[in-house]
C-alpha cells in the first residue's frame, strides 16, 4: 500500500474555499495511455459538437467522471453539463465530475468537483484516491459550528455534540463534523437500524434543514462495537451514495466525540468497508480504501 497521500485539508495547500490542492499524487496514473490522449484539446465530432475525454473512477461504488484538465484553470464543462453527464439514464452516469486544474504555489494540480445536481462541494474524499488500495491524510476535522458550517448552537467548546434537532416534527441527536465538506452525524436512528430507513424520504429533509446554511451531507450510523460501525449515507447535491469518504471520516470524529467509538474504525458503507483512524498525535483523519479504474471515454458536449 502507498504512503499515505496529503489531501489537502491543510491551509498551506488550498486557495478557494471550493478548491483543494494536491501534492505527491500521482494524476497521470489516473489517466491511462491509449490512443486517447486525454491532455489534447476536445476535438469536434461529426455533428461540430465537441468531445470530452475522460475517466470514470469509483470508491466502493460512489464513482466519478475525471477529467483532466490541467491545461486550462476553468472546469472544461458547466455544472449543467456536468449534471446531464451524471445522468444514469441519459448520460454516462456518476455520482458527480472531477476536475484536475492546474496546481498552483508547488502543488502537482488543484481539484474541483461538481455533484451530480450540478452543485459544487469543497472536497471528496473518494476523489482523491489513487487506483488500488491507499491510505489518504484526509486532514483535520473542522467541529467549530460557524466553519461547518451549521447554525446549531455549540455545546462542546464551538462544536455542536450530539445536539436536539428537529427534522419533520422529530427529534433527532446530531454531531455537526466538517472534512471539508459539511456533514451532520447521526446515531439517533429509531429501532438502531440503518437499514430499515427511508434514506429518500428523510435525507432531503436534513439536506436542505434552515440550520445548515451551505446544506450538508449527513450520515445515519448503527454501532456495532466501538471499532466497527455501519453506516449510510444521504449526499448533498447526489442524494443516496453507495460510499462517501468525507462521510466515513465525519462518522468516526462523531463517533468519538459522543463516546460511541474508538479513533480506529472501520466503517461499514452500502458498497464496502473503509478503515478509518482519527489519530490522537496529529489530530489528522486517515483513511483507507480502494479506487478503481471502470472505463476510460469520449462524450460529444
Ligand atoms: N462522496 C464524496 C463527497 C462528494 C461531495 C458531497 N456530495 C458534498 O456536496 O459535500 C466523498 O467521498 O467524500
């Protein structure tokens, strides 16, 4: 297994609020060699239509469209393009496109990601995993409520712990963690199983909650011991996901900080297990899980 890769939750390391940037990763390695020459300019099909190259990646099923675009800081398509590509039906379908701009102070490339709403997140943890299995420096968790951000009112220092909220006339305890990306941690599930959840039904509703003003991701999690916990997870801007990295890395911050947990996890997702460890020395979140290759294409625009 790789080092651990830096993800880029660290200041040094990011410029815009949306954008993170990326050293010691090996991009190139996401785009494979063949008669596709994924750097060249999109040429035009017979229609004059333009084409985009790309890859498309996947981390226990929560899966992306890459493209590479270190040739130009501007995202090659527009969030209503990258939402029509997402499309299972009409489009290539994924969870949401990433985009690997030019790295800027050092770094080998900057990334920014549309959701499959067309929406634009601060980070994916799944998007920064190099093919195969690796361990990936997530960074430090952000819990003061203001940077989550979340108008839920601190009750543990400036982090909101396993606090009332209620969502369609029903109360529930939530941890409010950012990775990045904001997220609202739940163990308060009716009956404790995760499983027996409308996800479709309530996620939207904790998605678009007056209280999280950037919206948020949110995760509903069955303990099974303090190193083992299950969870699924409602995704701002692309609903139910299979996997979501952030999320698994929110779960277990959560998870300690209620006292459910130990700081080494593994978290249990619809489409695998990733391990996760929130480590004492460094304050930094590890994760640990595999990225696949799917297909490697050209779409008219
Ligand atoms: N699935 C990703 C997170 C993608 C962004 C998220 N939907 C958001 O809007 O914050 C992950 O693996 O972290």
């Amino acid at each position: 297994m790789a080092e651990a890769i830096t993800a880029a939750a660290t200041t040094s390391l990011s410029i815009k609020p949306s954008t993170r940037h990326y050293q010691l990763f090996p991009l190139l390695h996401f785009f494979p060699n063949s008669s596709i020459e994924l750097s060249q300019k999109p040429k035009l099909s017979a229609t004059g239509s333009r084409y985009l190259h790309f890859v498309k990646y996947h981390g226990l099923g929560n899966d992306f469209i890459l493209v590479d675009n270190r040739d130009s800081s501007e995202p090659k398509i527009t969030p209503e393009q990258a939402a029509k590509l997402c499309d299972r039906n009409f489009g290539i379908g994924a969870d949401g496109v990433i985009f690997a701009l030019p790295g800027i102070n050092g770094t080998d490339y900057t990334m920014r990601i549309f959701n499959s709403d067309g929406s634009e997140p601060e980070m994916c943890g799944n998007g920064i995993q190099e093919d195969g299995k690796v361990k990936v420096d997530m960074g430090e968790p952000v819990l003061k409520a203001i940077d989550v951000p979340t108008k839920l009112a601190a009750n543990k220092n400036d982090a909101v712990v396993k606090s009332e909220l209620v969502v369609d006339g029903v109360t529930w305890n939530v941890t409010c963690v950012s990775m990045g990306n904001p997220h609202c941690v739940t163990f308060g599930i009716k009956g404790g199983q995760v499983d027996a959840l409308n996800l479709a039904e309530i996620g939207p509703k904790f998605e678009h909650h007056e209280v999280f003003p950037a919206r948020t991701n949110t995760e509903f999690v069955q303990v099974y011991s303090p190193s083992h916990l299950k969870m699924r997870v409602w995704e701002r801007g692309a609903g139910a996901t299979l996997a979501c990295g952030t999320g698994a890395c929110a779960t277990v911050v959560a998870a300690v900080l209620e006292g459910h947990a130990e700081r080494n996890c593994t978290v249990d997702l619809p489409g695998g297990p990733l391990e996760i460890e929130w480590r004492e020395e460094d304050n930094h979140v590890y994760m640990t899980g595999p990225a696949e290759m799917v297909f490697y294409g050209s779409v008219p625009l």
